[in-house]
C-alpha cells in the first residue's frame, strides 16, 4: 500500500522535458534501479537528405579551390641549363674555328679534315659535325667569322645611304678595309681556292654576293644618259665587281707598299669608272 508520504514525493517527481526532433522512451515499470535510460537522437528523412547534400557540396567546393590556388613554383634549372649549353658550344665553336684556320694558314687545306681538327680543338669530330655540318660548313662559319672581324656588317648601313657619292665610297671602303684586315690569310685563302674545288666554290659563292652588290649600287646611281642602256649598265656593274675584288686591292697594294694609299687609290678609279659624275 502506498502511504500518503509516498505519494507525495512521486507528485513531485521532476518530468524531463522533451525536446523537439528526439524520442525519449518512457522508463519501463520493471526498469532496474540505478540503470540510465537509453536516449536515442534521430533526424527525419529530408533533415538527413539535406545534411548529406550540404556536405557533398562543400567536399566539391573544398576540391575546386585547392585546383585553382596558385601553387609555389619550383625553380626550373633547365634555363640555366640550357644557357650554359650554348656558352660551352660557343667556346668550342671558337676553338673548332681558330684551329681551322691555323691550318689553313700553315699546312694547307688538304690537311683540314674533321679528324685533325678535332685533335687540334680537343672535341670529338661528332662535335665539329653537330656544329657545322661537313667541312663545307666549316669554311662558310670561318668566312662568316673573318666577314664579321673585317667590317662587312657595315655594309647594311652602307646600302641604306640615299646619297649616292655616300654610297659608292662606302661600299668600296668596306672592301678595301676587309682585304686590308687578314691581306695575307685571304690571299692564301684565295691561292688554294683556285686549285681545290671545295674550297673555290666557297671563295666563289662570296664572289657572286658581292657581284650582286655592286649590280645594285650601279642601279642606284644614275644621272648618265646612257643609264637607260642596259649594256652600260651591265658594264659599269662588271667593272666595280672586278675593282672590288681582292685580286685587284692586292696586285695594288703590292705596288703601293701602303694598303692605307692603295684604299685611297682604289675609290678614286672606281669613281672614274663608275660614278654617274666624275
């Protein structure tokens, strides 16, 4: 039998409240003194929709801007790489080149072949061949090389003049300074070049450049009245190729003893020969 006292204390038992979006079972009758109730927290099925969509949306969120960010850069060490690649194939294109040279100036050009150059230059001959191809290639670079330290760079300058006294004097200046420059390599030059075939025809393919030259400056001249001839025309470009041309500096300067007078000597009979006025 209950007693009044216990009824009392059970009408002022506390009541747990409860909260919205949980079940909390009611204590069974039988339940086991001292045992904590089960409380088990459950979501809906569109609360558990939304919550997996709002979490799938920030994975592809999180994704998308580590994709985007801008990332450290590593140095590259190919630039440098490749810089120092090109001075190392300079410095053994200068070596190949001076060795060349050396023998042509000394044994000739039939001992200038890949083999020898490469003991002279201390590469290997697939180094020279990489760098210049056969050994028509070598004597092009070499000429190429000996054209740029005489002054023949100039020559574009030289083309350019609108006067044409400017222009004449400048171009035959630009020849006499290259002969004068390596007189005697290219006169030994030029003394092979007529008996060996490879290398004439090199001497030869400079011959016909500056052949092509001279045509253009004589086209730019003018003011005779003969201009209109083609025949003059024809002449007077042969006659400035022949007095440009190292054979012709060179049997001069042999005379003169001077190469300084035999420049000055060379433009004034060009200007005789050639110019539009005398």
């Amino acid at each position: 039998m209950t007693t009044a006292t216990e009824m009392t204390m059970h009408a002022q038992k506390p009541t747990r409240p409860q909260r919205a979006g949980t079940y909390l079972p009611s204590e069974p009758a039988t339940s086991t003194p001292g045992r904590a109730s089960l409380v088990i927290l459950s979501f809906s099925p569109i609360q558990a929709f939304y919550h997996f969509i709002l979490r799938y949306v920030k994975l592809i969120i999180s994704a998308s801007i580590a994709a985007v960010a801008p990332k450290e850069a590593v140095p590259s060490k190919r630039p440098y790489a490749l810089g120092r690649r090109l001075e190392l194939s300079d410095r053994k294109r200068i070596k190949i080149l001076a060795a060349a040279r050396a023998q042509l100036e000394t044994n000739g050009f039939l001992s200038l072949t890949l083999d020898a150059l490469a003991r002279e230059s201390e590469v290997t001959r697939q180094t020279i061949h990489n760098l210049f191809g056969t050994k028509a290639g070598i004597l092009e670079a070499l000429f190429d090389q000996l054209a740029l330290d005489g002054g023949m760079g100039r020559m574009r300058e030289v083309m350019q003049q609108s006067d044409t006294e400017a222009l004449l004097a400048g171009f035959v200046k630009v020849f006499t300074d290259f002969w004068s420059k390596d007189r005697l390599f290219i006169r030994r030059v030029h003394g092979i070049a007529a008996v060996d075939p490879e290398l004439g025809a090199a001497v030869e393919a400079r011959n016909r450049r500056r052949q092509a030259a001279a045509a253009r400056v004589v086209d730019r001249l003018g003011g005779r009245s003969s201009d209109s001839d083609r025949d003059d025309r024809t002449r007077r470009a042969a006659t400035l190729y022949a007095m440009t041309s190292f054979e012709f500096f060179d049997a001069l300067a042999e005379s003169c003893g001077d190469v300084k007078d035999t420049a000055h000597l060379v433009l004034s009979l060009v200007r005789n020969a050639v110019a539009s006025q005398p």
